[in-house]
C-alpha cells in the first residue's frame, strides 16, 4: 500500500525548498484508472455480500479485508509478474495473521514478532520493491490480528479467510487482466522463489552484506526502532483498535526526515478529513449491512483508483473503507473514525520522533 524508494545517505538529503512538501498539494490525475480498480473492488465486494448472504458478515468482513490488500499486488512486480506479488503476500499474510492473531495485544511476544516482521521487511527493502511490499502487507496483517487474539483453532479460520478472499482477488484479477494461463505456471514457481527467500532471510551473513551503505543499514534499524516504539504504545493503551498506532507509522516511516515528514502529513490529513466525512454520512444514514457493504465496496473502488494520484486523497478513501467495513463488526462508526484519526496521529509522531537523528544533521540554507 505504499511506494518505496531507495534511501539517502544523510550527507544527501537534499536541501529543504519552499516546495519540499509539494507532495500534499500535488494531484497526478493522469494516474487514475477505472478498469483495474473497479475488478479489485468487485472481488471486495463478492466477498462482503457474500458472507452477508450467508449470515456471517464478520467472515465476510474479514474475507474482503484480504481481498483489498491482495488487490493493491497487482501494482507491483516480482520477476516480472503481477500475480507473484499477490501470491506471496497472500502466503505470507496467513501466516503473519495466525502469529498475531495467537499472540494478541496483551502480550509482550507481540513486540518480538513486530520487531522480526519489522526487520525482515527493512532488509527486504534494500534488495527488492516487490519483496518489500510483500514483507510490508505480512507487518500490517500481524498487527491487525492481534487486535482479535483467540486460539489456535479461531486464529486458522482467521487465516483461512484471509486466503479465501484474496484467492478471490487472484482469480478475478488473472481473469480480467487475461493472465490465467500464466497463474498455473507462478504457482509452480512458488517454491523455488520461496527457497530463494528463505535462503536470504536465514543466512543473515548473505543477507546484510547486500545492505553496503550506511543508510540502508540505517533505514532497517530506524523501521525497527519504529516498530518497537509504536508496538510498545498500543500495548499500553489497552484500546484494541491502536494497531493503528504501529500500523501508520510502520507505513509513514520514510529513508529521509522530509519524505516521513510529508508522508505523515498527508497520512494525518487525509485520515481526519476521511473521518470527518464518514461521520458526517453516518450521523444521516442508519445503513443496513447491505447498504453498508455497498459503501465499502465504493471506497474500496475509489482507494484503488486513486493509489498513484496523490497521498492524502488515497488515505481519505481508505479511512472511509475501514469505517464502513469495521461497521459491519457493529462497531459504531463514530467512533471507528474517532479511534483511527487520534491513532494515525500518535503513529506519525512516534515515526518523526524516531527520526531525531536526522532532524538533527538536517542543514536548513542561510538566509543572507
């Protein structure tokens, strides 16, 4: 769900201009799209209507929430394939869910599998984008379950509907795209790309010296450190709704003081107007589970379709679709979208603070 770039030594973090968040402000319209978007909604929206018509909306809720993040898969690239990407977060995701789903918000194993999934994912960001994603999904999955901490037995039909719908969004997306014939021969391939992972991530001596420059290894401890600090947070806050506090600043933690910097901004400002809106609607509606699950469905389109265009419009949408989906759970949506907007704020500031060393070789131009 976020894009990566390379970090920067500090000795190259560029100069500070009146435009360096220009990022907010900017809109690349051209990167809208409508096809791919409204097939990675309607395998939501199968989904979410489906476990309504079945009379377990949770599932349904839960399948669709797997769907949504397989979906953003198809933006990105292993090997040159869409679907790997999908296939290997769809892999790693069940398995992060039953690790946090067992684990729960009360424990402190939770800060141990935070700060492994958190450094598995920094040093899948120094060697590849789709790997890096693939290892950013398994991060947010495991904080998410542990807000619903069970047994064993509920936490694999957590992690079976999980797969389901995001088998779901697999389908439905080869089909449309026309990649059918090449989804049997990625599955095949699963295996050897899974050895090729596995060998990276256990032989760390392999691993690290991939990661030659300073900033990179630099990069990898701070989204650790974030990890941990935030975790450390929603364990002591006792609301099950704060993986949002890990959640955001897992995903606004950026290689440089100013890309984090703008990245929360955006964050923090497209979730308070997202919330504001949700509020406004629900305050006039009392939606039936189906009406509900059209709205979820209609922000899950509008999230897709606006992933590239700009930051904070991206966050407004996809802050609606966690209110409405978490709706179908009966949780009251005001104060779903109270909760999430105070937790992406504290999130965002854990992740600037963390960032207090490079704040502090930040060289801002005289004046003369």
């Amino acid at each position: 769900m976020a894009s990566h770039s390379n970090p920067l030594p500090p000795a190259t973090i560029p100069t500070p201009s009146p435009a360096f968040l220009a990022d907010l402000y900017t809109f690349k319209w051209s990167e809208i799209h409508f096809s791919l978007p409204l097939v990675s909604a309607s395998a939501v929206a199968l989904c979410l209507f489906t476990g309504i018509l079945v009379g377990h909306p949770r599932g349904g809720l839960v399948a669709g929430g797997g769907a949504l993040t397989i979906g953003f898969g198809a933006n990105q690239r292993i090997a040159d394939s869409r679907l790997l990407p999908m296939m290997a977060a769809l892999l790693a995701m069940s398995t992060s869910t039953l690790a946090g789903t067992v684990a729960g918000h009360n424990g402190y194993e939770l800060l141990l599998f935070a700060a492994i999934s958190a450094f598995i994912y920094g040093v899948l960001t120094a060697r590849d984008a789709g790997l890096s994603w693939v290892g950013q999904q398994a991060s947010i999955a495991l904080l998410v379950a542990s807000a619903f901490p069970t047994g064993p037995r509920l936490a694999f039909i957590r992690a079976g509907l999980i797969i389901a719908g995001g088998v779901v969004q697999i389908l439905i997306t080869s089909a449309a795209l026309r990649l059918m014939p090449e989804l049997g021969k990625n599955l095949l391939s699963i295996p050897r790309h899974g050895q090729e992972l596995l060998y990276h991530l256990r032989d760390i001596r392999e691993t690290l010296p991939s990661l030659t420059q300073e900033e990179s290894i630099g990069y990898t401890i701070r989204i650790v450190l974030t990890m941990l600090a935030a975790t450390w947070a929603y364990l002591h806050i006792g609301v099950q709704s704060g993986y949002w506090i890990p959640m955001t600043a897992l995903l606004v933690q950026r290689p440089t003081f100013v890309e984090t910097l703008t990245r929360t901004t955006a964050r923090v400002a497209g979730t308070l107007v997202g919330a504001w809106l949700c509020s406004l609607l629900i305050a006039h509606l009392a939606p039936s589970p189906v009406v509900l699950a059209a709205i979820t469905t209609l922000f899950a389109f509008c999230t897709f379709a606006t992933t590239s265009v700009n930051y904070a419009l991206f966050t407004t949408f996809i802050t609606g679709y966690i209110v409405f989906l978490l709706s179908l759970n009966q949780i009251p949506g005001t104060l779903i979208a109270h909760r999430r907007a105070w937790c992406t704020i504290v999130g965002g500031l854990i992740a600037l603070v963390i960032h207090i060393d490079a704040l502090r070789r930040y060289r801002f131009p005289t004046v003369t």
